[in-house]
C-alpha cells in the first residue's frame, strides 16, 4: 500500500510540473505576442520571413518567365 501512494504522490507531482510549465510558456506566448504588437518594428525573424517569402515567389516568376521564353525559342525555331 506505501509503494501505491508514493506512486500516486508521484504522478501527482508529474501533473503539477506539466501545468507549471504549461503555464509558464503560455506566458512566455503571451509576453511575446505582447511585445510583438507593441514593437513599432517588424522583427527580425518576421524580416527574414517575409524576405524569404519574396525570394521563393521572385525565383518562382522567374522560373516561370524562362519556361515561357524557352517555349517562344522553340515555337520561332520550328
């Protein structure tokens, strides 16, 4: 019966720990959405996002564009 309770001691802890830490990083979520809004300034990684996202759809016109001017070259030469 000792051993029993210790277990349920236990797991009792464990359950306490996890909403510690799940409280903590709601937290830390909020904080950060917080400053987010509050920051006048686009982040760093919100820059390195959106440059990212321009680079794919520039790379993606422009593989697009060279399909079309390959298949004008093809078009002209027949």
């Amino acid at each position: 019966m000792d051993q029993m309770s210790s277990r349920v001691v236990s797991s009792e802890k464990r359950s306490e720990q996890k909403n510690q830490l799940r409280a903590e990083s709601n937290s830390y979520q909020m904080r950060t959405e917080q400053n987010r809004l509050e920051s006048p300034e686009i982040s760093r990684s919100d820059q390195i996002r959106s440059r990212t996202t321009q680079i794919g759809s520039d790379t993606k016109s422009r593989s697009e564009q060279s399909k079309v001017e390959h298949n004008e070259s093809i078009e002209q030469n027949s």
